[in-house]
C-alpha cells in the first residue's frame, strides 16, 4: 500500500503541484481513507519528501542505464533527452516551483542531489567527447557541467518561456541543441547534423 501511495502522490503532486495536492485528494484519488496515508506517512511533508526521493532516484537509475551503453556523448545527450521527456511528460513545471516556495528544505536537498548528479553525468559526457574529438578541449568542464544544469532548470521558468508559446518538448530540445553547439568541433557538429536529420526521418 505504500508504494501505490507514494506512485499516486507522486503523480498528482507532478501534475497539479505540491502545495495544490492535499491528502484528502490523494485519499480521493486511491479510494482509501487519509488515515490510511498517515499510517505509512506521518504528514504531507513527510510524504513530499518520499516522492521526490523515489523520483529522483528512478531518473538516476535510467540516466545510469542509458550511459551504460556507451553511446557517442552526442547520441548519449539526446538518449538522456528522450527518457526524461518520455517520463516526464505533461508533468507541470509549476510544480517544480511550488516545491521551492513552500518546501524549500525539500527543494533544496532535491536540487544538490541533481546537481550532483547532472555534474558527474555531464563531465563524464564531456570527457568522452574532448576525447573522440567531438567537443572542444579548452572546455572549462566544471563551468560547463553548471551552465548546462542551470539552463535545464531556467528553462522550467514559465513566466520567461510561457507553455501556451513553448512546449516542454520545444524546450528541452532547442536547449540541448544550443549547448552542443557552443561546446562542439566541426567534427561535433557535423554528428550532431546528421543526428538530427535521421531524428527529422
């Protein structure tokens, strides 16, 4: 029961936003009683803290498993892309700011766990491609790795790209285009070219 608790919260807090959502919804939801709820999660916070923790680690795990396979770091990005795309979708970034404004201790421990983990993905990333060639190798790695997770969040801001002007999907593509552009050889662009016109087909 737990675990349907927390998979139900999770998608109604993603949905709707963490301060929207209350336990009487989820009750609603799962056709339980919210005495149910508190009998595996002591109180809202305590079940907010669960669903991010259980959310960030199933997105670590499949960005874990896509860089297992070895892809070239460009095909690698776009692999990373997708996942969170597909896993993601019609998720609201609204909830991703209403966690900040109302839970902002939660918030703050979720954005170092991915900044850690965005940073050595990225890294190992950037590595791998300063190495084929791909990259430029007067990259400043760390700057690079913080640049790109800033703009993965900045993005996120609605009031600066507002949903009914930018798709998610708009989004999340045309930022990961730019960044491998600034960071690219010709021999980078050249991958990256022709990636995206097998992806057109």
């Amino acid at each position: 029961m737990k675990d349907k608790i927390l998979a139900k919260a999770s998608e109604l807090f993603l949905n709707f936003g963490f301060k929207s959502v209350t336990m009487d919804d989820i009750a609603m939801e799962m056709g339980i009683s919210k005495k149910t709820i508190y009998t595996h999660f002591k109180n809202k916070t305590k079940l907010i803290e669960s669903t991010t923790i259980s959310l960030f680690d199933f997105i670590s795990n499949g960005v874990g498993c896509i860089c297992e396979l070895e892809k070239n770091p460009i095909e690698e990005l776009f692999a990373i892309k997708e996942f969170m795309l597909k896993h993601l979708k019609g998720k609201k970034s609204s909830s991703y700011f209403q966690l900040q404004k109302y839970y902002p201790n939660i918030f703050y421990s979720l954005k170092m766990k991915q900044l850690e983990l965005m940073q050595s993905c990225i890294i190992t990333n950037l590595d791998k491609g300063i190495e084929m060639g791909l990259f430029r190798k007067d990259l400043d790695l760390d700057f690079t790795s913080r640049i790109y997770f800033n703009g993965i969040i900045g993005i996120k801001d609605e009031e600066t790209f507002p949903p009914d002007k930018f798709t998610r999907e708009y989004l999340t593509h045309t930022f990961l285009v730019y960044h491998i552009r600034s960071i690219s050889t010709g021999k980078g662009i050249k991958v990256l070219e022709k990636l995206q016109l097998k992806n057109e087909k």
